[in-house]
C-alpha cells in the first residue's frame, strides 16, 4: 500500500493494517501520535532521553499488540497515551524515582543563552512568561497536571481523563479551579 493512501486512512483503519504487519501503517501512526506521546513522556520523566526511550518502547509495545486495540473502548490516541503512560510508570519503578513535578520552565534554555539584540517585544514576553510559570506553580499538583496536558501537551479533556483514569467532570472542575487561581494570581501580579 502506498504511503500516500496509508496517510489518507482513519486511526481505527490504520490499527488494522498494524495487526497485520503493515510498518507504513505504524509510521504513520507514530507521525500522528508521537509528538503527543513524547510531550506526555517528558513531562512524566522529566528527563529528554529517558521520555525518548520511554516513547519507543510504547511504539515498539504497540506495534506487537495492535490487535489488541480496542475502538469500543476510546480513541487510537486515548489506546496510543494510555500505553505510553504505563510504559513511563514501568521506567519510574525500574529506576526508584518520583517523577518531578512540572515547571513548566521551557524559557530557561532560551535565557540562559546569549541573544545579540534583547527587544522590548522579547522582554515582555519573557515576563509574561514569568507570570504564567509563577501562577502555575502555585497551583495543587492535581490542577497544574491537567492544566499542563491541555495547554501544553494538547490533549483533550476527555483523553485527559483517559490518560488519569479520572471522570470527565473531575478533570473539568480541576480545569476550572485551576484556571480561576492562576487568573486571580496573574492580575495581582500585573
């Protein structure tokens, strides 16, 4: 089957040439899903490499079962991050270690390196920057969670809630609260 035609296809479809050994299927399905398994793998590692190796063992993982994929129950994206997710908890028991909680602090890197012009626009994006951070640290880590895989990784509050194994209405209501303090906190701050 073509590359083209394989793109062209459903998740579900795709699954189905994944159990029968059709790698152009996987490609593609990594193409679609990697990038938010990754995110998820690194904001539960906290390590670049570690959140790598974790993604390819869950690719790996369901490239060996994909007939055990199940559309009854949820989405190839709610089956692809579900994998992922006990894939990272396997790695974090295999090493002893707490996964750490998130900060967000994706301007570090930039900061820390040199820039030959320093813009106005740039300093203040770097300080509102600073404010969100600020805000989201000071959130309950069950808040700052959700928050972060629906603004940061890009999930969708259902498969939030498929990734948490928590109800729908608990990841909305902590979306809410969430939102409503980081909102309190970032107008005293401004």
């Amino acid at each position: 089957m073509k590359r083209q035609s394989v793109e062209r296809l459903a998740d579900e479809e795709l699954m189905t040439l994944v159990q029968d050994g059709e790698a152009r299927a996987l490609e593609v399905l990594y193409d679609r899903h990697g990038g938010a398994a990754y995110s998820l793998a690194f904001r539960i590692m906290g390590d670049r490499q570690t959140a790598e190796d974790v993604t390819q063992e869950a690719f790996v993982s369901i490239w060996r079962a994909g007939g055990r994929y199940d559309p009854t129950r949820g989405s190839v994206r709610s089956w692809v991050l579900a994998i992922l997710r006990n894939r990272a908890i396997d790695a974090l028991r295999r090493t002893a270690s707490r996964a750490p909680r998130l900060d967000y602090d994706d301007d570090a890197a930039l900061e820390s390196q040199e820039s030959p012009e320093r813009t106005d626009g740039e300093a203040l994006r770097r300080e509102r920057a600073r404010v969100v951070r600020g805000a989201l640290q000071e959130l309950p880590q069950d808040q700052s969670q959700v928050l972060g895989l629906a603004y940061f990784g890009g999930f969708t509050h259902r498969e939030i809630a498929d990734l948490l194994e928590v109800p729908l209405g608990t990841i909305k209501g902590r979306m809410r609260l969430g939102l409503e303090k980081m909102r309190t906190s970032m107008d005293e701050a401004i």
